[in-house]
C-alpha cells in the first residue's frame, strides 16, 4: 500500500511528500532489511524525480552497491541505480562519480536482456562523451563521441538533433587547444 500511495503521490506532481511518505516508511521498515533496501531504491528514484540530486546520487550509489553484495551488475535493480546515481551526480557537477556510474551501466546493460534501450545506451554514452570532455580528457572525449556517431546515426539518421550535436561536440573537442 506504501508503494502504491508513492506512486499516486509521484503521479500527481508531489514528490516531497512521496518522498516524507518513503523516509517514514524506511523508518518502520527497520527490521526487515530487504524491505528497507528496497524503499531506499524507491526514495532515491522519488528524490531523483524532485530535482533532489545530491540525496538522489548519494543513496542511489549506496543502494547499488549493496545490490551488488547479492545481485548481479547486469540485475535490472543495479542498472537502475548506476543509471540515475549517474544522471545525478552528473546534475550536481560530480563529473568523475557520474563517469563511474555511467560507464558501470553501458557496460553492464548489454549483458541483461532487460528494459534498458538502446537509446537509453546511446544517450548515455554521449553524455559519457561530454562528461570526459568536462573532466579535462578531450582525447578520451573524441574517442568516445566517434565510437558512438555510427551507431546515433543508425538509430536517429544523419540529420537528427542527436548526430547534430554530437558533431558540435566533437568540433569543439578538435578545435580546443
């Protein structure tokens, strides 16, 4: 019932008070610690959703770690995780932890057969791109925006906003001294 009334709280635009309704669930859930992980999953996606993104990155990566001591890395549960820890801590210019979590997820994603698309894969490998070029790597930038150019054109064609910017992207990165 906890779940289905966050849902309809998430639903109806009010995530603050999804996200009260799961910290007072986590709280009663102390004894049952595969409940508790899994409302933290449920708080991390809701404080995600809020635009809470140092709470979201932070008990995301703490929840996919400790999926990680029972699950695999291609377990939809850890994917989702990496996946918005990553998107987080991006938001909030943690560069390197958001490279870590991002990289975990495409390398992981393909081996799982799960929901993930391939647009999803793809989008993310470019923000990977971008996140390299934030970091000072230009050179690890390129390499990752030409590897993924082929496979955006397949999947949008050449003239889709996606293969337009990624091309910016790349101009920049080879015109930067």
């Amino acid at each position: 019932m906890l779940l289905d009334g966050v849902g309809a709280l998430l639903d109806s635009g009010r995530p603050s008070a999804a996200i009260t309704v799961l910290d007072e669930g986590i709280e009663r859930a102390g004894d049952d610690p595969a409940l508790q992980l899994h409302l933290r999953h449920k708080l991390g996606a809701a404080l995600f959703y809020a635009g809470e993104y140092r709470r979201a990155a932070a008990v995301l990566d703490a929840v996919g770690r400790e999926y990680l001591r029972f699950r695999a890395p291609n377990n939809p549960d850890v994917l989702e995780c990496a996946y918005q820890a990553g998107y987080a801590y991006a938001e909030c210019g943690k560069t390197r932890k958001a490279l870590a979590q991002l990289r975990f997820y495409v390398l992981n994603v393909g081996m799982s057969g799960g929901d993930a698309t391939a647009r999803d894969v793809l989008e993310t490998r470019f923000v990977v791109g971008q996140l390299l070029a934030a970091d000072g790597r230009p050179d690890e930038a390129l390499a990752e925006l030409r590897a993924v150019r082929p496979l955006l054109v397949g999947a949008f064609g050449v003239d889709s906003i996606q293969v337009h910017n990624l091309d910016k992207q790349a101009a920049r990165l080879e015109s930067a001294p």
